[in-house]
C-alpha cells in the first residue's frame, strides 16, 4: 500500500516545478491544450517555475517570448538549456575565455559566451574542445569537418542525445542522431549535458532555486530518467513523446512518481495507485494482468487510469520480465475540472 495522499495539490507539494517544453507546454511551436492555464494556477501556488529543455538551439530569450505569445508567463530567468548546461562543463574543465567551437546555433553561442568562454567556428585553430547541439541549419561540410576533428581527439561535448523531437507531422530526427553518427564514426563518447544526463537539472536548481523539485515531462528516456539520475521526483504527462506502450514498458530507471493525462494534474492532489488483493486502484479504476493482458474496470479521470494502468503493468513487467499486452486499451476522455 502506497502512504496516504495529501490533502494539498501536486504543484503546492514542491517548491520548484521543472517544466519540459517540446511535448509538455508546445508541440511544434503550438501551445500544448491547458498547458498555459495550469503553469500559471502552479505559480500562484508559490512554486519556484523553471522551463528545463534539451532543445539547444534557442536563447532563453527566444525561449520566453515564446511562451509569452503562447500565453505563458515567463522570462529569460525562467528558462534553462542544455546549452547553458554545456557550457557550465566546459568552464569548469576549460576556465574561462578558452575558446570552443561550435556545431550548433545561435542559443549554443550565446551560453559560451554567458559563461565567459569564446565561441568560434569549427576548424579554428584556437580552439580547444567542440560543442554540438541541435541546429537544422548545419552544412553537411561542416558536420565532416567536426567529426574528423574530434575523431583526431578534440574534446567534445553535447547539449543533448534525444533521437526524436515531436512536430505537427509526427517524431522528426533529433540531435541525437547527429551525435550518434559523429560517436560511429570518431569512436568517441562526448560529455552530454542534457536530459537524462543529470547536468541541466543540477543547472536549473542552481539558477531558479528550490530544495524539493518536480520535473515534469513527457518522454521517459530523457524527463522521467533524468529526475531519477539527478533524485527527484517526476510527473509523465502522455501529451508528447511517450505512449501507452512505452509506459507498460518501463523499466524501474524510467517509472515516474505520477503519471497524468495532462498538465491539470497540478491543480489536483498527487494521485497514485494503491495495490489490493486483485491488483491495483486509482480513482474508480482497478487494473491488473489477466495472464500477460492487462484488464481495466470502472470509471473515472483520465489521470487515475493513467495511473492504475501503469502501476498494474509495472508489476507485470517485474514479475515475468515481460510487458503486458495493451491492445485494445484506451483511456477515458478526460472529465472537467472539479469532478
């Protein structure tokens, strides 16, 4: 049996919430649906608000007016890269006004510089180790230019590995890609800041402020397995990335604390599943595996079924080291606010 819920709501629990972006709040520049109107019902709660993204190609700038068109509120301060992630690595190891050269855009140049170190363009000879991040607009020349110079030992770190960004037209090829090319072809393994590496959320403590955060994401290979690496608890919220298969399918290093079906879940009081004699419940919900299906009754939120489903397949997957089948399952629609 899980300990009794609290009586307060899930952003009044924390005292700092770390919100992805691409899946969380936007999807190809577009406003997630409740995104805007829950963080700012979280911010009226007292909770610290930090915009955590592996996305290196933006300013934090950049990054809040955004949201701000998105009806968001937010600031510079607001918002941590992996870029300003990076560039903390390499000032630590470098010291200050090495100069680094730069396979990414202008948010990846622009954190160099925040951190006292000198962005210049690849193939310079001055400089003394190479940063990448994800940058549409990178000729394939230079791309060979910087694999070739870190395969002959230049020092190279990353703003991130995500192998996949969500868009309008469905998943589109990541950074991690890039990198994953550059590793098969140099035979090296770069320093990574980014998600689920534990450096952007170690950044974003340390300029947004909180002892007890929350992050909160929609994919488990780099929210949900980030907050475990760095200790801290995690929301799933299933508007990204993440699907109901990925979730059943969840090792230990990828479960998150909630799982929710939206944003919303922040107004209302921390929901998880308790087990019973016949498998798990959550807000009308009971799920457990009939064999290796996973059978679901009663009635509710969106969220409890979320969070019975997963609880029910999570055991599943402990005990026969096989995930449940799921076919044919869907959650309800979600019910308004107050039910």
């Amino acid at each position: 049996m899980v300990a009794e819920q609290p009586s307060t709501t899930l952003a009044q629990a924390y005292d700092l919430l770390m919100f992805d972006l691409d899946g969380v709040v936007y999807v190809d520049g577009h406003a997630v649906d409740h995104a805007a109107e829950s963080i700012a019902e979280a911010r009226r709660s007292g909770a610290h608000i930090a915009f955590v993204t592996n996305n290196a190609s933006r300013t934090p700038g950049q990054v809040a007016d955004h949201l701000v068109e998105l009806g968001v509120e937010a600031t510079p301060a607001d918002v941590v890269t992996s870029s300003q992630a990076a560039a903390r690595l390499l000032v630590e190891r470098l010291g200050e006004g090495a100069c680094v050269s730069v396979l990414g855009a202008v948010g990846l140049e622009e954190a160099l510089r925040e951190a006292a170190l000198e962005p210049v363009p690849v193939g310079d000879d001055r400089a003394v180790a190479i940063a990448s991040g994800y940058a549409p607009e990178v000729r394939w020349k230079v791309i060979m230019r910087a694999a070739t110079l870190i395969r002959n030992g230049l020092p190279w770190t990353a703003t991130n590995t995500d192998l996949s960004l969500p868009t309008d037209d469905g998943l589109a090829p990541g950074h991690g890609l890039l990198v994953r090319l550059i590793s098969d072809f140099a035979q090296v393994e770069p320093d990574v800041a980014g998600k689920p590496a534990r450096p952007l959320l170690d950044e974003t403590r340390r300029r947004v402020g909180g002892d007890h955060p929350l992050m909160v994401g929609d994919r488990l290979d780099t929210d949900i397995e980030g907050a475990r690496r760095a200790e801290v608890d995690s929301l799933l919220v299933m508007t990204g990335v993440s699907t109901l298969s990925d979730l059943v399918a969840a090792g230990p290093e990828l479960r998150p604390t909630y799982v929710a079906h939206d944003l919303r879940a922040l107004g209302r009081r921390p929901l998880r599943a308790e087990e019973t004699a016949d498998g798990w419940e959550a807000g009308g919900w009971s799920a457990s595996a009939d064999g290796s299906r996973l059978v679901v009754s009663g009635s509710g939120g969106a969220d409890a079924w979320w969070s019975a489903v997963a609880a029910a397949a999570w055991r599943h997957l402990d005990q026969t080291g096989e995930a449940a089948d799921v076919d044919g399952l869907s959650p309800p629609e979600e019910t308004p606010r107050g039910r």
